[in-house]
C-alpha cells in the first residue's frame, strides 16, 4: 500500500510538471522549485525529485549546476534530430496501422484533410495544426504497437515545447503538406506495399524538416 501511494505521489507530480512544461506555462530556462510543487501536490519533495528525473530522461528537463533543475529549452539541432527520429517512427506507425485502418477512418481523414483546405483559405492557422495532429493521431489509434505511440507521443510532446517558444508554424509549407495527405490517404485505400507507404509517411515529416532548415 505504501509503495502504491508513493507511486501514486510521484506520478501525479510527473503530470503536474509535464503538463505545465507542454501548455508553456513553464518556459525554457525556468527553474523547477521542488518545495513548491511537492506543497501544491501534497506530498514531501521526494516523489517530486523522482518524477523530474523521469521528467530529464524524456529530455523535457535538465540540471544545471548550482541551479538545479530547469525546463529544457531545444535549441535548432536538437529540433532536427528529433524531426529525423519522429520521422522514423511515425512512417513505420503508418504502415503498421495501414492493415488496420477501416473505411470510417479513411472518410474520417479525408474530412481533416479538406477542414485543413478550408482552414487555410480561411487563414486559421491554429486550426490547422490541431487538425493536422488530429489527422496523423487517427491513422495511428490503428497502430497495434502502443509501445511505438508511447515513444512517438514522447517525441511529439517535446516538440509542442518548442513551438510554444522560439519556433513556429510553417504556413507556406501547408499547401503541399495538405496535397502530402492526400498521396498517404490513397496509398492507404489503395492497400500500397508496406514499404512504401512507410516511406511516404517518413519522407512527409522530412519535409517538415526541409521548411525548417529554409525558413
């Protein structure tokens, strides 16, 4: 029981602080207090202590000497090289979830992927990237390996840190991303080899990347 509530503690500290380190509430640089966080979680600074290591391990947290710890901000080739691993990841996710994906789902990405049309039309780019996450997140709840979305929600959660800070959104990059979807969609109806559905999932993220790298 005792180590139950222990765990309980430490895992609501970890979704105290990571929840607030996502919204932006805490920005890159700011130090973590662990003797306020353990007062407003009710517990001692212990449990707090574990969830900001399990917090630095997902590199969403970071020790400075004679500081302490403090929200992680990325810099411009941290940026890249999660792009690159999210690009593998999410490219194998869809060819995973391209044997399971039902015709609802298809019709249900073919609506995000014309709301994203209407959305840029309307100049809504907000709308935009939560439609697009809603159109990826979609093809992956077909994904079987939960093991696979755990890492890439990771990746995708250290990502909204820097959008919510020095990086922003590419709206030039939109109208291909958009035309991207389509090719996907149709590869997905079309049951399109395995390869090669993997490859135009991975080389839409990549693409992402090369916006980045132009801007």
């Amino acid at each position: 029981m005792c180590m139950e509530k222990k765990l309980n503690k430490r895992q609501y500290a970890y979704e105290v602080i990571r929840s607030r380190i996502i919204d932006g509430v805490y920005v890159p640089g700011q130090r973590i207090i662990i003797d306020q966080i353990a007062k407003e979680v009710g517990s001692s600074p212990i449990p707090v202590r574990e969830a900001i290591h399990q917090l630095e391990s997902e590199q969403l947290i970071e020790y400075k000497p004679n500081v302490g710890a403090v929200v992680h901000g990325i810099n411009d080739d941290l940026y890249k090289e999660t792009l690159h691993v999210l690009a593998l990841l999410e490219g194998y996710a869809t060819a995973l979830s391209s044997k399971f994906i039902t015709y609802e789902g298809i019709e249900k990405l073919k609506q995000y992927n014309q709301e994203m049309k209407d959305s840029l039309t309307n100049f809504e780019l907000d709308k935009i990237g939560r439609l697009n996450r809603k159109f990826h997140n979609l093809i992956y709840s077909f994904c079987p390996n939960k093991l696979l979305l755990t890492n890439i929600q990771q990746m995708l959660d250290r990502l909204d840190t820097v959008r919510k800070s020095e990086f922003t959104f590419y709206p030039k990059r939109t109208p291909q991303s958009i035309l991207e979807h389509e090719q996907i969609i149709e590869s997905l109806c079309e049951e399109h080899d395995f390869r090669k559905i993997e490859e135009l999932a991975r080389q839409h993220k990549l693409n992402t990347l090369q916006a980045f790298n132009e801007q």
